[in-house]
C-alpha cells in the first residue's frame, strides 16, 4: 500500500479524512441471486475489504465501518452466530495483511456481548496494530449512537458527582472526550449501499456536518467505482458550516 495521497486522476485536492460507511444490502444481495442472506455476509467481508484499501490507495486517514448494530440483535440468532463467527474468522484472517499495510484496528461500540472468541481475537489484533500510522480503520461492533449518547451522559453525571466537573461547565469538548469515537476527526463523508436513506443510529453526533452519500448499490458489488463516484460527489459539495457561500469561497481563496 503506497501512502501517497492522490485522487484516482492523481490530484491531491480535497479528499475526506474520514470516511465513515454503512454496509447495507448483504442480504438483498444473496436473496437476488437465490442463495442464503449468510452469502451476501459473506461477500460483504470481501467489499470491506476492498474499501480498506482503496482508502489506504488515496491516502485516507480514517475510514469506519458500521458492521453491527445494537439493534441487530433482534435478527434470528441462527444469522446473528454466523456474523460472529464470521467477524472473528475475517479478522484473524486478514491481521497479517492490514499489519503490513500499516493498518491500526480500532473497535467502537459493546464487542464484549459477542463472546469470549471474538473478543480475545480483537484485543490481539487491536494491540499488534496499535502503532500503525497509515490508516485507522474503526469497526462499529454492537454499535448504536443512542447507547453511546446515554453512556456518555452518565460518565460525564459520574464526573459531576465526584466534583471533577460542574454542569455548567460541560463543553462540547468534555463529551467528545467520553463518547466512543475520542481521538477520531468526525467523519467529513458518509456513504451507505444498499437504498435506504437513513442513519440507523450510526454517530449521530458524529454525523452533524458530515457530507451524506447514498447508493442503491448493495454492499457486496461496492467497488473502485463506486468509491470513486462517492469521493466525486463530495468534492461537488460546497461545506459551509452555517456560513454563507461567499464566505467559504474567500477563506479557501476560490472567490
Ligand atoms: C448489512 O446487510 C449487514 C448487517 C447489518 C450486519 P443486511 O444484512 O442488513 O442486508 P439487507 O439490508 O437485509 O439486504
Ligand atoms: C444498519 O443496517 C446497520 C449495519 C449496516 C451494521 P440495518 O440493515 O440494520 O438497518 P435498518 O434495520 O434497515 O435500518
Ligand atoms: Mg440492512
């Protein structure tokens, strides 16, 4: 993996430095071709695997991946033991590869409910690649943003109580600090596949001024393409943070 940062024309401007993605559509994807929901699981572990390195390709810093969510759990527990074993399969499986790219492992979200295999699998593949530079890749495992909101009030209470912290003193940057996501850029792009246009309760603070991409596309047919096509769309958008458009265009000598 080169870490150069090019754009697929070989220009360097304005790539996302986080790219956050739902992977939607696996079951679909099996289902249209009369195979098994576990099929498309199957091949979604393959499309992950393409995006990895497509952002370690262009040189993006941080990309996160949405693999389960809190309220996954009320899938039928036959395909719910498959994804967990199929998560502690792949993992172990492509450490070596996401080692020698440079790759460091980062897990957000409640991995401890999956069982003590996959858990013991994380924490070894977390702490190989705990001083790998090239790309940060976060997997949201029993992820769900409400949780994590919940979660980091009652740290931030705790911090209260225990006369760390006032509650008119919370900032913004206090519950940054306590959410699972602390010492990640907020995501600057966000696609997801698979046709729904909503957030499933994926970092919906993270998300406030995030660029929005969605695709029919099912996950397991995500590809160069697609990502290309995601990346474009997001240099087309003009990012204003509240400001006026002229404003952004001066600050970034456009206008
Ligand atoms: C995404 O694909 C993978 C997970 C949520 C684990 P789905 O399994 O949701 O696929 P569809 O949406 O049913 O096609
Ligand atoms: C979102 O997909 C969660 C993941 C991709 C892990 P879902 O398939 O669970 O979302 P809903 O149920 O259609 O909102
Ligand atoms: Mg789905």
């Amino acid at each position: 993996m080169t870490p150069a940062t090019a754009n697929k024309d070989g220009s360097q401007e304005d790539l996302p430095r986080h790219l956050a993605i739902i992977m939607d559509g696996n079951g679909r994807w099996a289902k249209a071709r009369g195979q098994a929901r576990v099929q498309g699981h199957r091949r979604g572990v393959d499309a992950a695997r393409r995006a990895t390195t497509l952002c370690g390709e262009a040189g993006i810093p941080y990309l996160t991946l949405f693999a389960f969510s809190s309220e996954n759990w009320r899938r039928p527990d036959e395909e719910v033991r498959f994804l967990t074993q199929l998560l502690a399969l792949s993992l172990e499986k492509e450490l070596g590869r996401l080692h020698e790219n440079g790759v460091r492992l980062n897990i957000i979200g409640d991995p401890a409910s999956f069982g003590r295999n996959l858990a013991k699998t994380i924490d070894r593949a977390v702490e190989k690649t705990s001083s790998n530079t090239n790309l940060t890749l976060t997997i949201a495992l029993n992820y769900g943003a409400r949780q994590e909101l919940v979660t980091a009030a009652r740290l931030l209470a705790e911090s209260c109580v225990a006369k760390e912290l006032t509650p008119e003193a919370i900032s913004e940057a206090d519950l940054e600090r306590v959410l699972n996501t602390r010492g990640l850029p907020d995501p600057d792009l966000l696609i997801r596949t698979g046709g729904e246009v909503r957030l499933s309760n994926f970092l919906l603070w993270q998300l406030a001024y995030t660029e929005l991409v969605f695709t029919d596309v099912l996950w397991p047919d995500f590809d160069e393409t697609i990502f290309w096509e995601a990346i474009a769309a997001y240099q087309g958008r003009q990012r204003r943070f509240g400001q006026i458009g002229e404003q952004v265009e001066s600050q970034s000598g456009i206008g």
